[in-house]
C-alpha cells in the first residue's frame, strides 16, 4: 500500500512528524520491523519462514520497496530512511536466521536420517573394555579348577584369629605366628594374613570329600617394594578325601603350572608351614634368567610359586574330623606372583597403580 502511494506521488506524500521533524515512513518502517518480528516468530515451519521472509527482504518485500524508492526523497531524507531501511533490514535477517536454525533443528529431530542421529558421520573409535590381568588370570585359574572338580568358596577379609592362626595348628604362644606379619585391629580381630583361613572354615562345615579354591585379597605388614605389597592376591587349594596321597597333590600342582604358565622346569623342595606335614614348596625355573640365576631368583635359579603340603591331623583335628579316616592335601598360590610370571612383569606396583597405558598391554 505504502509503495503504490510512492510510487503514484511520492513527493506529496511526505508528511512530517511534528514531534520529532522525522519524514513519516520512518515509523513505516518501525512498524514493518514489528510485523516482521512477529510473523517469522510465529512461523511453524521452515516453508511458512521462508516465505514471510521473503515478503520482507526479497525483490518484491516491503523494505526492498522502500529502498527501491529511496530517490524520490530529498538528500537529507534518504540518509534518515537509508539508514533506517537498512537497520531494519539486518535485524529482520538475524531474527530469521535465529528462527531458521530453532525450525531446522526441529524438523531434522523428526527426519527419517535417524531420529536425530546421521547415520553419514564417521563413527569415532571407541576402545573396548578388558579385564585386569589379576581378574583375567584369576578366572583362567577358576576355570582350570572348576574343570578338576573345585569348587571356589569366599571367606571374610577381616578375620578372627582363631581362623587365621589356631584353627590352623598356630597357638598364640607359637614363634611361627610371626612369620605372618600381622596387623592387629583394635577389635582383636586381624586382616587375614592368608587364605588359608578357608580352610579352616571350610572343613568345620565336615561336607566330606571335598575339593574347593578360595580366592582373594590378604594383608601383611610389609614394606612396599617391587615384589612385596601389604595387600596382594593368594588362591588357597584344599583336597580331601580318604585316599588322598602326596602325588595326587604332585601331579594337580604339575598340571597347575602347566595351564597357567606353559611348559616349565618344576621343582619340590621340602618347607615348614604348621598346617601341613609334610610341607612343600613348588618352584619353577626362573623365567627371567632360564636358571642361570640373577637377582629376580637372588641367584638360585628357581622361583618359589606354589607353597603346599599335606594337610595337619592337628588341623584336621580342630574341625572335628578324624585324621586316621580322612587325608588331604593344601596349597597357597601367591596369585600376583603367578600373573607376574605368566606376563613377565618384574614389579609388583604395577599391577595396582590402575595405570591403564600399562593395563591395557594385557
Ligand atoms: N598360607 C601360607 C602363606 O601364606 C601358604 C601355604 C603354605 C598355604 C602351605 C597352604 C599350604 O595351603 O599347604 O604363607
């Protein structure tokens, strides 16, 4: 309407605002700016936008007719409607631009491309969980046993020292209490300085024959060095029955090693642990030095990994069961130990620093 007035007689159509001594269109102006704001706003779809954008800023939208016109005013005036004209303009683009990207993200929500989701992106690389090598060589371990017959039982981490000392032929007054560096807590109650608690708690149960692993954390008074932690995995072995001898304990242990560490030089060697008589320790051929001997093996060529023997009448005894009708055989792995060994980890720390660049190689 306002371009037609221009265009039949514009120069009798600039009316002055009394006010301000502005020429009239200026508010022309204002008040398109106004309508565009609310129509692009109020648009509901990126056509609907387009299209009212367009009858404001495109060849035949209203500001472009008012810039079109422009000449038909003095030169004082067209600065004043140029500039105008041109603000308007700009401030229209950006509400549009705005309302544009707000309606576009809507409708690309809606899109069948995935409900939100391009399916044309490269995906990103996502590396995949895996399992500490302890909880890894752990449950190898598990499985090995389970195939044997195990079965693989729990006991408390804080324990008495009943368990962990008397019911396992280790009187208060016995000097090879010491042996286990222990932390007392002010309860009187110990973290168990091995797993060999298990067993006494397993065989009070008297659920005979049986053959069970129990596998967990332990905790000594030690100081932190590459092969000592005062907290470290042990996986404790118990077999009884009524004709258990030493070589059934020889040939499980051999086999032991075997699927867990492959081919390796095995060695017995006879040792002293109160709950077993006679006692044993399995060493293998140092993997580090092929039993030339070097620091690792200080110098022996053997590394001690599976401490074992036949289990105490005394023990048996404790848990009211007859020695003369029941025989059977213990082992206690030192289960780091044995994950060190299988992947060639010389410090201990290592394992329990949650260091993933290290982890990860496992
Ligand atoms: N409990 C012992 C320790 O921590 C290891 C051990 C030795 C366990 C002989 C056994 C065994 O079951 O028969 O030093």
């Amino acid at each position: 309407m306002l371009n037609s007035c221009l265009k039949i007689n514009a120069k009798r159509l600039i009316i002055y605002n009394d006010m301000n001594n502005e020429p009239e269109i200026i508010s022309e102006i204002d008040k398109i700016l106004e309508d565009a704001e609310r129509l692009l706003n109020s648009s509901e779809n990126v056509n609907e936008l387009d299209d009212r954008f367009r009858n404001f800023t495109g060849k035949k939208g209203k500001i472009t007719g008012i810039l079109h016109n422009i000449h038909l005013y003095s030169a004082e005036e067209k600065k004043i409607i140029g500039s105008k004209s041109n603000e308007a303009k700009n401030r229209i683009e950006n509400i549009y631009n705005g309302k544009k990207k707000e309606l576009s993200n809507i409708e690309y929500g809606k899109s069948s491309t995935g409900r939100g989701i391009d399916l044309t992106i490269p995906g990103s690389y996502m590396e995949g969980p895996h399992k500490h090598p302890i909880t890894a060589v752990l449950e190898e371990a598990s499985d090995f046993f389970s195939s044997m017959g195990f079965e693989i039982v729990e006991g408390p981490e804080i324990e008495t020292t009943h368990y962990n000392f008397d019911a396992l032929n280790i009187p208060a007054d016995h000097p090879a209490r010491d042996v286990w560096d222990t932390f007392y807590l002010l309860n009187g109650l110990v973290p168990r300085t091995h797993t060999s608690s298990v067993q006494a708690r397993t065989l009070e149960k008297k659920q005979l024959p049986l053959r069970v692993i129990a596998p967990g954390r332990c905790y000594r008074y030690e100081a932190v060095d590459a092969t000592h932690l005062f907290m470290f995995n042990q996986m404790e072995g118990l077999f009884v029955d009524k004709n258990v001898r030493l070589t059934d304990l020889k040939g499980i242990l051999e086999e032991t090693v075997k699927n867990l560490l492959g081919a390796r030089k095995t060695r017995f060697r006879p040792a002293f642990y109160p709950f077993v008589e006679p006692g044993l320790d399995l060493d293998i051929e140092c993997v580090f030095c092929g039993g030339r001997g070097c620091g690792i093996c200080k110098n022996t060529g053997w590394i001690e990994v599976i401490p074992c023997g036949m289990v105490h009448p005394n023990v048996f005894k404790y848990a009211g069961i007859d020695p003369q009708e029941y025989r059977g055989f213990a082992f206690g792995m030192g289960f780091d130990r044995i994950v060190m060994l299988k992947y060639n980890i010389n410090d201990l720390r290592l394992l329990y620093q949650g260091n993933i660049d290290i982890l990860k190689q496992f």
